[in-house]
C-alpha cells in the first residue's frame, strides 16, 4: 500500500519499472542494449514471474506480486495470464524499434512519441498515437499511450534488451515519480517478502539490496530514499521492533530490515549468473580508481589500461596475458613488500565477471593478494573506472557450464574463398 500511495497521481508505469528491476537482478539474462542478443519475451516473462512470485501463495492463484499497485496477478499463461508481455507491447508505448544508434542519444530516448521521426500517425487529429504504426515495422499499432524509449525490439531476433539501463539521468526520472527518490524500506520488503531471492534470510540490509540488484553507490543515491524521516520509511519504522538509533550513521549497512515469511528457495533458479551476488567493491588504498586514456585519444584495451597505470605509479608488472596461468599481470612494489596477482575484467556495460578455472585456482591460493580489476562501461576513448576486488575467491560464486561450437578453420576459410570467387569471377584467389 505505500508505494502504491508514493506513486500515486497517474502515469508512473510500475510494470516497467518491475522489469528494470529485474534487469538489474538478473543481469545479462535480460541484457542491456548493445550487450549482445536480447531475451524473448517467453524468457523475460519467466525471470519475471520467479522474481516477484510470492512462495507461500500457490501458482494457481494470483501469486505475482504487482508492487506500485499493491495488487497481486496469476502467473503468466494461468487463466490466459499475460503479465509482462503487454508492458513491452507497442499499444502501451512499451518498446521501440529503432537502431542501436538512435537509441544511444537520450533526446532520442525521451521525446515524445508523436514527434518520432519514424512515426506514422493515426488519422484522429485529437491523439496522432492513437491506431499510429511504426515505419520500422508496420502491423502493430498504438492506443493512444506515450511513454519514453525503454526498451529496445530487435525484429530478427524476436528479442528485447533495455535501453541504456546504467544511465541515471534516463532511469532516476522514470522510478522517482515528481522527482521524488522510492522510499528504501518499503520497496525492500515488497521485493524480498516470501520471495525465493531471500534464500532463507529473514533480515535484509541496503548492502544486501545494493549486492543483489546489482546497484552502484551513485545509483542508490540517485534512486532511493532511505531517510527515517520519510514518510512512508517512517511507517515501516514505527512498525518494526528493533532498535534503529544506528541507522543514518552506518547506512547502507549495518542496520538490517526484517522480511519475515522468506522461504529457503526450494526450486532451481532460472537465473543464468552468478545467484546472490555479492561482489564489494573494495578499493585498494595504493591502487586509486580512474585511469586516462593516453593523449590523442588512440584505442586502448582495458588491460593496457591498468598495466600503463600500475607502471607509471612505480609498479614492476610483469604480463602474463598471453599465457594461460591464472591472472594477467603479476604486480610487487618497489622494494617486493608487496604483490597482487591483478586479472581485469571487462564489458561495455554492467560487468559480471566469470573466472576460469585457472583464474580460480589461481585465486583461491592468493586469497588477499588475488586482485580483480573490474572495468565496466569500457570505452576506449574515455578514462576507465576501476572497481579493485580483493580475494574474488572469497565471494559467493554460481558454478555454471556452457556448449561451444566450433567452427572448423578450414570451413570458414572456405567459405571466404568461395565468396571472393563470386566477387572476382576469379578461380585462383
């Protein structure tokens, strides 16, 4: 009932909020545009369903928790159920068929649809949106609704991806309604009451939130409101017996906030990286965290990032990269008092980082002085963010396996062959 009352007041569209969410949950199995193949609407309905399923409530009943509504829905094909699919359907303005490209400029992102160059209006002169199509793929049509460019369809694939998920500037205005951060304690307990995400806990600290959802700090700051002087925070206060005198000293996480009725998770997950992350970002104090590209902005790998650094900082580092020992760069100060094992770790967005089973070796007999340097965001034009993760061995990790399929080199080189032929009318390239 609080956040349905916090976002009160028309146009707030909590089910697109609800897949941000579960976005951020979930990872690159809901994929951030650019990140690679999007998820089908089938898979994304599934992640979605096991996030906000309350357990204790049976799958034939309504057991889909609705949380800025405070209702409750059946799982997806239950009685014709379809929850999420309608979210990200073009009637309600719920996704956008534009390129990569497009959909990288915010003034693209947040203008209205009506003013979408690739528009083609509806014949009711008083809502041009209502029964429009998009050129980009003509067939389905609008039903009057606007809403910005969240998500992005990619026809071949069938698949969706959410368009520019770490960008604050974009997100902070479609979760805080009028400008208004979401109150931090109620929206804990809607999320993690009798979920399967709890995995037995009964208590739920901010850090806890931040590790799971995969939040940084200057996310949390930027959407959530964890003053006890919040109003709706307040309620929760009020109604929860423990002392919370500690609470605006020591958040994100000291004080923890009971979610009573959380099940032990008793089915397999769906989710396909790593379960209950909880990767601290640690930042060595001899290590500092932004690193310049060289002059005249010339492309440089992430790795040459960071070994440049370390090197210029007075660092012996010696690389390993081109071997397959565990770690790229062995790294000792200036009198051998000190050595990190460093492995960077990369992606032009959010990153989860996976290890080999050398790197995890490599790590579990380091411990403290196994260091991961996590890059995310990477673009070789701009200064690289560097998250200094000590002991990654220590953390929670998911074992997961995966089927490769190789190509035979001497198929594709075929192939090319065969195709410069066609080109050159030429039988001898």
């Amino acid at each position: 009932m609080l956040l349905k009352d916090f976002v009160s007041g028309g146009g707030y569209r909590g089910h697109q909020v609800q897949i941000f969410l579960a976005s951020k949950y979930y990872q690159a199995a809901i994929p951030a545009m650019g990140d690679g193949t999007g998820a089908v609407i089938g898979e994304i309905q599934a992640l979605m369903d096991e996030l906000y399923r309350k357990q204790s409530v049976a799958e034939t009943e309504r057991c889909i928790s609705v949380i800025f509504r405070d209702s409750y829905q059946p799982k997806t094909g239950v009685n014709g159920s379809n929850n999420w699919r309608n979210a990200l359907g073009l009637q309600k303005a719920g996704h956008c068929n534009a390129t990569v490209g497009e959909l990288s400029a915010i003034d693209f992102v947040t203008q209205p649809r009506k003013d979408c160059p690739h528009l083609v209006p509806g014949k009711n002169a008083g809502n041009v949106l209502d029964k429009a199509q998009c050129e980009l793929r003509l067939g389905p049509t609008y039903r009057g609704e606007d809403a910005w460019k969240l998500f992005r369809y990619d026809e071949p694939s069938g698949s969706f991806s959410i368009v520019q998920p770490d960008n604050i500037e974009i997100w902070r205005r479609v979760l805080c309604p009028k400008d208004a951060k979401l109150p931090l304690l109620p929206l804990i307990i809607a999320l993690y009451y009798d979920s399967i995400i709890t995995d037995g806990r009964t208590v739920i600290s901010p850090l806890d939130f931040l590790a799971d959802f995969n939040f940084s700090l200057e996310e949390y700051s930027a959407y959530f409101d964890d003053s006890l002087a919040q109003e709706d925070n307040a309620k929760i206060v009020a109604g929860t017996p423990q002392d919370w005198s500690l609470w605006d000293t020591h958040r994100p996480s000291k004080i923890r906030i009971p979610v009573k009725g959380s099940p032990v998770a008793q089915t397999k997950k769906v989710r396909t990286k790593s379960q209950k992350k909880k990767i601290d970002v640690v930042d060595l104090p001899e290590l500092p965290q932004t690193i310049n590209p060289p002059a005249g902005g010339h492309w440089w790998s992430a790795e040459r990032g960071v070994a440049d650094f370390l090197k210029g900082e007075g660092w012996s580092v010696k690389d390993a990269t081109k071997t397959s020992i565990g770690y790229d760069f062995h790294v000792k100060s200036d009198d051998g008092t000190v050595e990190y094992f460093v492995e960077v770790k990369s992606s032009a967005g959010s990153c989860t980082p996976t290890l080999t089973q050398n790197e995890l070796d490599a790590a579990r007999k380091a411990g403290e002085r196994y260091v991961l340097a996590v890059v995310e965001h990477y673009d070789p034009e701009k200064p690289l963010k560097v998250y200094w993760v000590r002991d990654p061995a220590s953390l929670d990790i998911a074992e997961r396996s995966f089927t490769v399929h190789a190509i035979r080199r001497s198929s594709w080189r075929k192939r090319i062959l065969e195709n410069f032929r066609k080109l050159d009318g030429d039988d001898n390239v």
